[in-house]
C-alpha cells in the first residue's frame, strides 16, 4: 500500500535550519509529483513546495520562496524539503503528499522559537 512518512521535524531557533524527509513506499515513486504542505494551529493547510516527477519542475508558496528548497532523490524514494532562515511563523505540522490519489504522511511537527 501507499506510504509516506515524513522525519527531520523539531525545535529551531528562529533563523535556523531544518531538512525534512519524506521516505515513499508502495508505489513507482518516480512517476509522481510531490508536495509538501503544512498546517499550523489554527490554521487551514497549506501548499508550501511540490516537485514534479521527471522534470524536476518546483512550486513555492510566496512565503516560502528564496528560503525553503524541495528536491528528490528518486533512487532512494525520498522528497526533502530544506528550511533556511526559519522564522516564527513557520511553525506548523508538516506533511507530504502524492496528488493523484490523495495520499498523506502523518506529519512532522516543527517548531521555530527561541
């Protein structure tokens, strides 16, 4: 069956780091986009980076550009997304997901505060 499951999530100061990780099974990893989205309290979710398949095409949320970058390593059925310049705002559960079919991770809490 389809999974995803995210990892690298945490406590940051703010202008701090954070590479998260979401590890694909289940499925040819290779033929779709990913996308990493979050929620924070309060919150409705929200598109933060998604990847394409083969072309490696990128999308950034406007909040997100020129600070976070989404790539993928399709040998090892893994989309990271790495944080700079985190910020306050930022904080929020983290979730992967593969569009056609609509399937989730369970998230990854992260955390920007000092």
């Amino acid at each position: 069956q389809v999974q995803l499951v995210e990892s690298g999530g945490g406590l940051v100061q703010p202008g701090g780091s954070l590479r998260l990780s979401c590890a694909a099974s289940g499925f040819t990893f290779s033929n779709y986009w990913i996308r990493w989205h979050r929620q924070a309290p309060g919150k409705e979710r929200e598109l933060v980076a998604g990847i394409d398949s083969g072309t490696g095409i990128t999308e950034y949320a406007d909040s997100v550009k020129g600070r976070f970058t989404i790539s993928r390593d399709n040998t090892k059925n893994t989309v990271f997304l790495q944080m700079n310049s985190l910020k306050p705002e930022d904080t929020a559960v983290y979730y992967c997901q593969r569009i056609n079919g609509d399937y989730w991770g369970q998230g990854t809490q992260v955390t920007v505060s000092s």
